[in-house]
C-alpha cells in the first residue's frame, strides 16, 4: 500500500495526539503547575543574587550586607538609628577609640559600651543577626522610660542617645588620670623634700657652739668653721639645683597636662557634634549693634525645598 503525504501526515498526529490523550487532566495540571513553580523559583534565585550583590557593593563598598536585627517589641527606631550610626565611618572610628573602662572606679560605661559592641557586630562581615537589648538596657539603667510595644520618635531617640553618651563623657572627663594629678602630687614631694632640706639644714649653721677655748685651740675653731661654711656652701648649692630642676619638672608636666587635655577633649568630642553661629542685629538705625552667639548642635531640622515645577 503506498501512502502519500497527506496520509503520511494523518497517521503522525495520530501517534502524537495519543500519549497527551492518555495523560489525565489532573496530572497535566500538576505538571504544568510544578514546572512553572521551578521555572520562577530559578528566575528569583538568579535576579536576588544579582540584586544582593549589587545591594552589597552600595552598601559599604566591600561587599558585605548590613546584619540583621531583631525586633524587640517595636524596636525598628533604634535598629534603624543603629544602623545608620554603624554606617558612618566617622562614627565607627571615634567610638571604638573611645575606652570605656573607668580607671578608678573599675566598672565600665554601660551605655558607651553597649553601643561599641552593636557598632562592632553590625560592621562585622560573620555576624548575620545582632540585637539592640544591651543598649536598650542601658538606657533604661540611665532612668530613661522607654516603654514596651509603643511608637518612638527617631529624632527624639537620638536626643537621648546624645544625652546619655554626654553624661559618660563627662565622667570619663572627672575620672581621666591626666597629669594635672601627678602635678600636684609631685608639688607636695617637691614641698615635703624643701622642708626636710632646710630642716637639715639648720645643724650645719649652728653645728658651731660657742664654748671658752683656750688660745691655743683658736686654729681648731677656725679650721671647724671653714669646714662648716663650705659644707653649708655645698647644701645650699644642692638645694638651688634641686630647686630649679623642681621647677623645670612642674613647667615640663604643666606642658604635658594640657597637651594631653587637649587630645582628650578631640577624642572625646562626638562627630555628630557641631556649633550653630546665631547672630543678633538692634534695629535701632543709631546702633545697628551685632552678636554673635554659638550653640551646640547634634541634631538639625532642615526642610526640603519645593521642587521649582510644583
């Protein structure tokens, strides 16, 4: 039997239209459902790698994603302000400089502290999830009320955050063993060593008593004296040399106090810190008097301009 072509045809599409009629409606569904679930879950795989990366790479430059944090009953307003803190590199330099522990009292800043550990495990490229609790415990140990599962204020949060961090700062400032201390230390040894000086002093010029002698001991009595006088010379040399050497030490350590107090009030000055020039003008056209008058400033509310096609 010859076929032709339009036979030939026929008996093809019969072959292929019997195994999809074969196939029951349900697992045709279920197929075509799996492969499209697979097909988007690829297309989600590979646009998130592309878009996390590029996420990276604008985050921080070096290609590591900000941590997560939890949520500690509506605590986004301060994961969000210590994220933003975290990302300031200016930030993240002045608070790891900072050391904490208080060197007479022995305990640390909790609230510097905390902070410096969050600051830290958010710049850190291992870290995957880091809570905000020990900042939030400090606080609360500093007197703050910050309630549980209510709304906060992001520019009122970080007003308390730059109060508490003030007060730390302020204590770190009392307790800094600076050179003003050994100054005054130095002065009372330098006072103590004077006066035990002069008290030795005193037996060298009346080391001579006046006794009768006889005439012929008169060069005994002159030889004494002039051993005395050179030996009270000599102490009265040392004691002008230990004198400006004092001196010399007061004046290098006075020096070093205030170079040291200098770096301390730099180091200890936030970034976030600035001063606001406001200048007061009389109206009075016979006086037109100004000043200038500067406020410290953490924190500024600035509007946004009307865009000029609105």
């Amino acid at each position: 039997m010859i076929h032709f072509p339009g036979n030939l045809w026929k008996w093809q599409w019969a072959l292929v239209k019997c195994p999809w009629s074969c196939i029951s409606h349900h697992r045709f569904s279920s197929l075509l459902l799996t492969s499209s679930l697979i097909s988007a879950i690829i297309y989600l795989y590979i646009t998130s790698r592309r878009s996390s990366r590029v996420f990276r790479s604008l985050a921080n430059g070096n290609g590591h994603c900000v941590p997560a944090m939890f949520n500690l009953g509506n605590t986004c307003y301060a994961n969000s302000l210590l994220q933003g803190l975290a990302s300031s590199k200016a930030f993240v330099k002045w608070v790891q400089m900072i050391d904490t522990e208080l060197p007479y009292e022995g305990h640390k800043l909790m609230f510097l502290d905390a902070l410096k550990q969050v600051i830290q495990e958010l710049n850190d490229a291992t870290k995957e999830m880091c809570s905000a609790s020990d900042v939030i415990d400090a606080l609360l140990a500093h007197r703050w009320s910050i309630p549980s599962n209510t709304e906060q204020d992001l520019y009122e949060l970080f007003n308390v955050f730059v109060t508490t961090w003030d007060e730390e700062l302020a204590q770190l400032r009392h307790n800094h063993d600076s050179p003003l201390q050994k100054i005054i230390e130095i002065q009372h040894e330098n006072d103590s060593s004077l006066s035990s000086l002069v008290i030795d002093e005193k037996p060298l010029t009346n080391g001579l008593n006046i006794t009768r002698r006889n005439t012929g001991d008169s060069m005994f009595v002159k030889n004494n004296k002039k051993k005395i006088d050179d030996a009270v010379s000599l102490n009265n040399a040392d004691l002008s040399l230990s004198t400006d050497s004092h001196s010399l030490s007061l004046s290098s350590l006075s020096f070093e106090h205030v170079k040291s107090a200098i770096a301390n009030e730099k180091l200890l000055k936030p970034p976030c810190l600035g001063l606001l020039a406001v200048q007061l003008r009389c109206c009075r056209e016979d006086c037109f008097y100004k000043k200038i008058r500067e406020e410290k400033f953490c924190v500024l509310s600035l509007s946004l301009p009307k865009s000029p096609n609105s």
